[in-house]
C-alpha cells in the first residue's frame, strides 16, 4: 500500500511545516495568475510589498509630505516646528499631515480636542516607508 504511506507522510509534513497559506494571520486568497486557489508568491508580493511601495510613492510624490515625514523622523513635533525647520508654509504642512495621517504614516499624539499644540510623530508604518526612501536614496 504506497499510497496509504504516502498520504500518512503528506499528513504528517503538513503537521509539522504547515503551507504557508495556514500561517497565523494569513488570508486564502485566489492567485491572480490562475494557478491555483493560495499562490504564497502572489500573496507575498501583492499583499505585504505593494502597500509599502505605494505608501513610499505617495510619499516621494511631494515635497512637503517629504518634509514632513523627514522632521518627524527626528521625534514627535508640532506642525507649526515643522513648517520653521523646513522652511515652508504651515497650509501645506498641515495638509500634508492630514492625508499622511489618512494613511496611517503619521499619529497624532494628542487628543482630537485640542487645537494648539498638536504634537504628531511617524507611526512603526511610517518609519518604515521613511526608511524605505532613505535606504534607496529616493529623497
């Protein structure tokens, strides 16, 4: 009975080395090449990857976010000392906080309620694109 020993060994193996697809946290997904209904590779690629490089384009796409992104880098500020240190004008640093904060890149460290004094910092998603950009010189 060969085949009765192989699927005892097919089921041992994926007692031990579970596929990738049943790691902890992970979503079945259908490949988008057809192959077949979990393509670790294209879950891999498309779902951990894309979201990084789309998060580091958004970013290098403007200058102030630039900015922004750079100064916080540093430690939690004020958008009022990231506009001086930067030297650009505070609209466009407050717009480019709200929608790196959209994008969960930037916190705000203080409660919604107060109005002066709102001190943001990068989020580990945030560092994580800021350093992205630095180690491929994209700035």
């Amino acid at each position: 009975m060969p085949g009765a020993r192989m699927k005892q060994v097919q089921w041992i193996n994926r007692q031990v080395n579970p596929p990738p697809w049943q790691l902890p946290d992970e979503q079945p997904v259908r490949c988008r090449e057809q192959c077949h209904w979990l393509c670790w590779r294209w879950i891999r690629t498309h779902k951990y990857m894309s979201t990084d490089w789309d998060d580091v384009s958004f970013v290098i796409s403007s200058r102030y976010r630039v900015a922004v992104i750079r100064r916080l880098a540093t430690g939690p500020s004020t958008p009022s000392q990231i506009a001086s240190d930067a030297d650009v004008g505070i609209a466009h640093v407050s717009r480019a906080l709200q929608r790196l904060r959209d994008r969960s890149l930037v916190d705000l460290l203080v409660s919604d309620d107060r109005k002066k004094g709102r001190v943001y910092g990068l989020t580990d998603r945030g560092r994580d694109v800021w350093e992205t950009i630095e180690a491929e010189n994209m700035v």
